[in-house]
C-alpha cells in the first residue's frame, strides 16, 4: 500500500480526496489486498495527516533556516558596521593585536570567531585598496604641481635669458644668488620627484653653448 501512495507524490496526495484517491487505485492490485472501503479510507487519511505533518515539518524547518540566515546576514552587516566606526583600525591592523579589543563589543558575540575573522581580513582589504587608491591620486597630483614648478622655472629662465641676465657664461652659483628669493625658484627646489633646478639650469646652459657655437 505505501509504494502505491508514495507514487502520489508530495504535492499531489495532499489534494486528492478520498473518492478521487479510490477511482485511481481501485484496480491497483496492492489497493485490492485492502477489501473493506472503511478501510481503504482510513489508511488513505492516516496517509494524507502524516504527509501534512512533514509538509509543515518541512515548511517549519524552512523557515527557521531561513530566519536563521537572515539573522547572520543582518549580524554581519552590523560587524562591519562596528569594524568601519572603529577609528583605531587601519589598513596594517592585524587581527591578533585587534581582537581582544573588538570583543569587548556585544556584536562580536553574535557571530562565531571565523566569521569574525573573516569579515576583518575582507575589510582591511578593503582598506588596503582604498588607500592604494589615494596614494596614486596623490602622486598623480604631485607630479602634476612638480611638473608645474619645472616649467615656471625653465620659463623665468627664458625671461632672464631675454633680459640678458642669463647667458652661456653665467655660472650656477652668481645666478642661485640672483633667484634664490624668487617663488619660481623655491617652488621648483621643493620639488621631490623629477629633475632638480641645478639640473634644468644646466639644460639651459647646454643649449645657450650650443648657439655660440
């Protein structure tokens, strides 16, 4: 009798009524061992409450996993949370020196120790990332400014070369004396990257000799 009723499957034992149930199996040949129709009825409904009862086990079970998952879910976006107002994380924060002092923190109780774990090691590379970011926006923007102090230099050269203060015989140390004070000048000497002023003073001077000659 149960092979025959497991054919009905889940979902379609539980709507098939009882005279519906009997007109599919009447010639089953497992239905027939059961003679009296009282019978044939009640094995039917003992069927169909047991089949109820792991529906709604199952559906129980379901939704206890999925409020479960939910749960972490939310517990883990409040770690987070907790992990980006926590001023005194950085990029080269290590989990060991930070732990003790993050599990003071009732939103560390909530999650086990490798979820923990790994939602720090996602955020400090987050962090990482970020600050890698910053420090290619920050060079860009310095060479940008160093490149702009080269060319006001090289162009308050051309302005002395025009005016006849600089020439091909004019040494770097007579002219240092005359600029050291100009803002041109100071700009280009603060200058970290690229060539320094000495330098572009003796690319100037180079093309000055090349004219004499």
């Amino acid at each position: 009798m149960s092979v025959v009723l497991n054919l009905i499957g889940l979902q379609g034992a539980a709507t098939i009524v009882k005279m519906e149930a009997i007109s599919i199996f009447e010639h089953d040949e497992c239905f027939k061992v059961v003679e009296r129709a009282k019978d044939r009825e009640d094995l039917f409904e003992d069927y169909v409450e047991e089949l109820e009862k792991k529906v709604k086990l199952l559906l129980q079970n379901f939704l206890e996993h999925a409020k479960a998952l939910e749960e972490q879910k939310r517990n883990k976006v409040e770690y987070l949370e907790f992990l980006k107002s926590s001023d005194f994380i950085k990029a080269s924060s290590q989990w060991w020196k930070v732990q003790d002092h993050l599990e003071t923190d009732e939103r560390c109780s909530r999650l086990e120790k490798i979820d923990r774990l790994e939602i720090f090691q996602e955020y400090i590379r987050d962090l990482e990332s970020k600050e890698g970011e910053q420090r290619k926006l920050q060079m860009e923007e310095l060479r940008k400014a160093e490149r702009k102090n080269r060319d006001e230099f090289r162009k308050l050269m051309e302005e002395h070369i025009t005016a006849g203060i600089l020439n091909a015989k004019t040494n770097w140390h007579d002219y240092y004396i005359k600029i050291k004070d100009f803002a041109a000048y100071l700009a280009a000497s603060s200058n970290t990257l690229g060539s320094i002023v000495k330098n572009l003073f003796t690319d100037v001077m180079d093309e000055l000799e090349k004219q004499v000659k």
